[in-house]
C-alpha cells in the first residue's frame, strides 16, 4: 500500500488548569519548551488578561523557553480558542485553519524565533481590535509551533506530527456583556433486561448545553427524574462538566442512570445554571419490560387473526 505522508498540527500541552495551591508563576508546557505571558511590573500571570475598546491596540509580550540541550525553532502564531465536542475542554485553531477572532487580531513581531539551549526569548506582540468588533470576550492564545516533524505512524499511514503549545489569551472587548446559556436536544436511551428483575437497567441521557451569550460561563447542571404521581426517581448534580464554555460554543455531552425503573412514565428533566442565568428542558420517557410487552403484542396479533378466522368461517357457513 502506498505510504501517505502528511503534516498533522497537533495541540500539546496547551491547557493549564487552575489548581489550588499552586505556584504563582505557571506556563504551558510540553516537558521540552514552555510558552507564558512575561513577567510584568505586577507580578507573573498564569495567562493574558486583556481588555480594550473596538478599533484600539495593546501589546505585550510572550516568553518562549527551550528546556532541551538544542536550540529549538518555533513559528509564532495567534489562534482562536474553542470547547472541543469530546468533553468541552479548552483547545485552540491550528495554523492552518482560518483565524476570525482574538487569533486574528493578535500579531507577533516576530512570526519565527529560535531559542538557544536551556534559555528564553521574549517576543512583544500586539493586539488590534477592529472597530466593528463584537463586545464580549474571545478567547484565545499565542502559539509556538515547532518547526521541526517529528515521525510516527498509524497502521500504513505514516505521519509527520508537529507539536505545539500556546499561552491562553483571555480578551474581553468593551461593550453590553451578555450571558446566555440553554440546553437543548434532551435525549434517553434505556437498556432494561428482557425479563423484569432478573438484572438492573440503565439510561443514558444525552443533551447539548449552548452559551448563545458573549461571555465565558463556568455552567452546573443539575439532573433530575420523576415517575408516575411525580415520583422522584433521581436527583442530582452532574460531574464532568467545562470548566468554561466559551461564547457560542456547543457541547455534547452524556450523563448515565444507573437503576433507571423497568415499569414506570415519567420525565427527566435537565437544569443549566451560572451566574444570571438559568434554563431547564428535558424529555418524558416510557419504561416497559420487554419480555411481558412482547407477549401482550404477540397475544394480540393472534386474537386478531383468531377473530378474523372465525368470522371468515361464520361467513362462509351462512352461505
């Protein structure tokens, strides 16, 4: 089989999460370089944190540090920062892909930097906010892209992967802020054993949480299942949730029910919530026992079919 060979612009090391108790001073890194706001006159930042008015310009500066024992090489780049679909964390544009926010706004004075060994290079860079440019915050970053390809290969393909890592940019544009979150598309699928209680059953309920508004959110959802006389079934908080969903992003995510109820009508409910904000949908849902359901269908098809026998034979004696 012929071998392919393409450049994959892979996302390493980009996300720094938060953690209580850390050090002041963080970056993003790969374990061979680190990329991190400089260090400015009030102290280090984990992050950028911008703020400007449509049609102005900031600048500042971003450290890129070589921790190897070879000068490294890196294209420098603003990205657009996005929630991926798998499980809403915080990811950024490739280099190829088009830039229309903070990403393209976001200029280095340099777009290629070499780092000698086991040293940094700081490179200033600015930020121009069109004039038409939306209020809110857009998130993004400032990429170092390795230069080099590094080698690999999947099954017959084999693959040039090139590592990147980039320093989040938090930039909200001065405007109206509005914070706007729903959840949509409430799904459940249920997996019961064909004989009542000779197992337990389970639902999955699948639901997509929208930020329709201009500013980052941190959402809670909140579950919930009523049965027959408006029952409580379940009611809890659900786990596993963004840190931060970002400006008109949507997300997919999933949440399971262990012992969902084999015979009962209801309704699941979902509720979203963050500061200012809070929307509910959800779904009814029908639990059935298979095997008992299949013998009442299948004993009706045959009293039907035994009745028209019947009849058809009653019509024929008449005559």
């Amino acid at each position: 089989m012929r071998t392919i060979r393409f450049t994959l612009g892979l996302l390493a090391a980009v996300l720094l999460l938060g953690v209580q108790g850390a050090p002041p001073v963080s970056a993003a890194e790969n374990g061979e370089w680190a990329v991190y706001p400089a260090a400015s006159r009030l102290g280090s930042r984990p992050y950028f944190y911008l703020s400007a008015d449509p049609g102005t310009t900031v600048t500042d500066k971003v450290t890129v540090t070589n921790k190897t024992a070879a000068p490294l090489t890196f294209l420098l780049y603003g990205a657009d920062a996005y929630n991926t679909e798998r499980d809403g964390g915080f990811a950024v544009r490739t280099r190829q892909e088009k830039q229309t926010g903070a990403g393209a706004w976001i200029k280095p004075a340099q777009d290629k930097v070499t780092v000698p060994p086991r040293s940094a290079v700081t490179v200033p860079y600015t930020l121009t906010v069109p004039d038409d440019a939306e209020p809110g915050d857009h998130p993004g970053a400032v990429v170092a892209l390795d230069e080099r390809i590094a080698k690999g290969a999947a099954g017959d393909v084999a693959l040039g992967v090139q590592r990147a890592v980039g320093a989040r940019v938090y930039l909200r544009v001065g405007g109206p802020t509005v914070p706007a979150l729903s959840v949509e598309d409430v799904t459940l699928s249920q997996d019961r054993p064909l004989v009542p209680g000779a197992g337990s059953s389970t639902a999955v309920v699948s639901y997509t949480l929208y930020n329709r508004g201009n500013v980052a959110l941190d959402p809670r959802v909140a579950l919930k299942a009523e049965g027959l006389f408006g029952r409580t079934l379940l009611s809890r908080d659900l786990d596993r949730l963004p840190s931060e969903l970002l400006p008109r992003q949507k997300i997919r995510l999933t949440a399971r029910w262990n012992g969902s109820p084999q015979l009962d009508w209801g309704k699941v409910t979902l509720t979203v919530s963050a500061k200012d904000v809070r929307e509910s949908a959800g779904v009814s849902f029908v639990a059935l026992p298979w095997l008992p359901l299949l013998v009442v269908v299948l004993g009706g098809v045959a009293g039907l079919l035994g009745l028209r026998v019947r009849r058809r034979r009653s019509a024929e004696g008449g005559h």
